[in-house]
C-alpha cells in the first residue's frame, strides 16, 4: 500500500550519487516476506522505527520526502511534517498527500504505481541539488500545535455556555 517496491525499483533507474534512507520497520510477517522478495540496491539504508528526537534528527539529513503510495491514503502526518522541517516532497497523486502538495512549486505529484515518473521526479532533484532549498523557500506555512490549540481556544471561548431546557 505505501509502494515501497515503486519507490526501490525508481531507486534503481536513477543516475548519480545518492541514497534512499527508510524510517519505519517492517512488523508483520506479510511486510517482511514483501521485503525479502526485493533486490535492494545498497544505496538504501533502513532507519527502522524512530521517534522523537532521532527521528527529527535522522529526517533532517535528508534532503526530500518521498510518500509513494499506491492506494488512496487519508491526511497523515508525512507531508506536513516533511514541510515543517523545510523539505520538499514527492507524492504519488493517490488521495491526501497530493492535496497538500502543489507539484512544481513544492514538491511533485506523479502517478500511483508508476516508477519510472517517480524516478524521472527523483533525478530532478539528483540532477540539480539546488532544487531543494528553492523548493524549500516555497513551502507553506505549518501550523504548530500551539497555533491550532490557540484557534480551538477562541472557538470554544465563542459559544458561551449551553443551558438546559
């Protein structure tokens, strides 16, 4: 469902010096067979399950996100959170996450289940590494959870009390 085996078989078209680094674990036994059935290239170095301060710190060496899904996926957290620590995204335009990216602006949208549009995305950004802190200048705005804390404050502080009838 993420696409994972889209996002190594982009991994293997792509030319250059780079490297694909995988925050998240395999759990089930189902995950793990879909993974020992790939060939994956060395550049790809597994992070495992991070939290915390390791996984804002292991996130923020890397210079994209990349959310290849190939089934519709709701909201989540990935993208804002990517934006948040100033990196630019590319997303499969599967739901969610291509809502909140404008494609060419700050990330790229490509088509679900397709590796070669991913890898044509990716080699974009292998090709001309000064796309990330241009894409990253445009990023928009993501409220802290202060701000939206403040927002419900407000909102509740407008409805006054209910009486009973």
């Amino acid at each position: 469902m993420k696409g994972f085996h889209v996002l190594v078989e982009a991994m293997k078209r792509l030319r250059g010096d780079c490297e694909l680094h995988v925050i998240g674990a395999a759990h089930s036994k189902w995950e793990k067979r879909y993974l020992g059935r790939m060939a994956i290239p060395e550049c790809v170095i597994f992070h495992g399950h991070l939290i915390g301060e390791s996984l804002a710190e292991t996130w923020a060496k890397c210079h994209v996100t990349v959310l290849p899904s190939v089934c519709l996926e709701v909201f989540g957290l990935v993208i804002p959170e990517s934006f948040s620590l100033g990196r630019p995204v590319i997303v499969t335009d599967s739901g969610g996450p291509s809502e909140l990216v404008r494609s060419g602006v700050d990330g790229f949208i490509v088509p679900p289940n397709d590796a070669e549009a991913l890898a044509a995305a990716m080699q974009r950004f292998v090709d001309g590494p000064e796309l990330v802190s241009k894409m990253a200048s445009r990023l928009p705005h993501v409220r802290t959870m202060r701000e939206h804390v403040a927002d419900l404050e407000k909102i509740y502080a407008g409805c006054g009390t209910m009486r009973e009838k």
